[in-house]
C-alpha cells in the first residue's frame, strides 16, 4: 500500500493508543518510526505530584529531548523507508506548554520553542486519534504506569482543548480527526485497516473530521 505522504503523525491525547498504532504501521508497511522516549525523562514523575514546581523544567527538557530527536531523524532522511511516522508533532512541546505553565513562563518558553521550531518541518498529514476523556482515562489506568494514575479528567480534557486550539491557529496543517471511541485498532483487524485506510486518502489543509467506523 502507498501512501501520498512522506512524513506521517499520529497524535491524541495522553491515553489515545498513538504509539501503539504507529509503531505497527511503520512495522507494515516500512516506516521509519520515531517514538517520543518520555519514559527517560526523570521531571515527569515529579511533575504529576508538584505541577506547578515542575512544570518549566519538564516542559524545558521536553523541548531540548524532541528538538535533538527531530533534528537527528527528520532532518536526516533514511533511504531505505518508504517513509516517516512519528507519535507525536514536535509544536506538541507549545501545547502542552500553555496548559501547564504560568503566564511569565509560557512566554518564555513559546520565544525559545519559536526559535528552534523555525528550523524543523511539518508532517504532511496529522491523524488525531479522538478519545472522551473518560476513555483516555481509562487506557491511562489499564497501561499501568505508576506516574500517571492521579492524571485528572480536568487535565485531559485541557490537553485535548490545546491540541484542537492548535489546530485552529494553524490552518496550513492538513488534521484528520478520527473518533476511536468505538475502536480496538489493537486486537480488531479490520478496525486497524479503518485507519489506515484515513492515511491514503487526499486531504485539503485543515481539520478534516472522518465519520465514524461502521460496519454497514
């Protein structure tokens, strides 16, 4: 299967299954992956108990861990994939930024994150896997990760605001919003092809919101 873009993104909201649909999409169909390693990053344990005392160093650290992930994976072609995938947008960094820090810290932040984002390219298609925050929840709870159990509903739906926010302010951005509310692309075959199937299609610039999946 071919696909009419180069550089692909998978996005939702923390819980959404991002990294588990690119990682075997890039696996079928010879992808280059690349996958956000926020496992490695020792602010984020810190940061769910004190959000306000962690807040800027681990938005900082984000920022400098994804700009060196970009810089040595996007801007370095691999000849041999057929394309790019990543889990996540590189503006993802300004995203979460605006929820989680204070005024005084986000301008900052968003003058630094303006500087290096200038240099590193857009995905050409985005697909945001949709999830209430009740269902992102959910996913949080059953992947067990022992950080991201007091994750809040209230944060969710703020993060998932902030994306969409974005994508608002960003019209030259082709976004495919998929609900995935009534997807088990994980274990159901053909609730898998569904979505892969959004990725081959041609899209206009802009939020482009996909039916839902049905079997009729």
């Amino acid at each position: 299967m071919n696909f009419p873009y180069r550089f692909i993104t998978i996005e939702g909201c923390i819980g959404a299954g991002k990294t588990s649909f690119a990682t075997r999409l890039a696996a079928d169909f010879n992808g280059r992956l690349i996958l956000e390693q926020f496992e490695e990053n020792d602010f984020l344990p810190k940061f769910y108990k004190n959000p306000e005392r962690y807040a800027f160093p681990l938005e900082l650290s984000f920022l400098a861990a994804r700009f060196k992930q970009f810089k040595d994976n996007v801007l370095n072609p691999d000849l041999f994939s057929d394309f790019l995938i990543s889990d996540y947008i590189f503006p993802k960094s300004l995203i979460f930024s605006r929820k989680t820090l204070q005024d005084d810290e986000y301008r900052l932040y968003k003058n630094l994150f303006q500087i290096i984002d200038s240099n590193l390219p857009r995905p050409d298609i985005i697909l945001y896997l949709h999830l209430p925050p009740e269902k992102l929840k959910e996913n949080i709870v059953r992947r067990g990760r022992g950080y991201e159990q007091d994750i809040s509903l209230d944060y969710l739906e703020n993060i998932q605001k902030s994306y969409f926010e974005y994508f608002h302010e960003q019209p030259s951005l082709r976004v495919v919003v998929a609900d995935t509310s009534n997807l088990d692309f994980v274990a159901n075959e053909e609730h898998y092809r569904f979505l892969v199937s959004l990725l081959t299609q041609e899209y206009k610039p802009g939020i482009t919101v996909v039916p839902p999946f049905s079997t009729l």
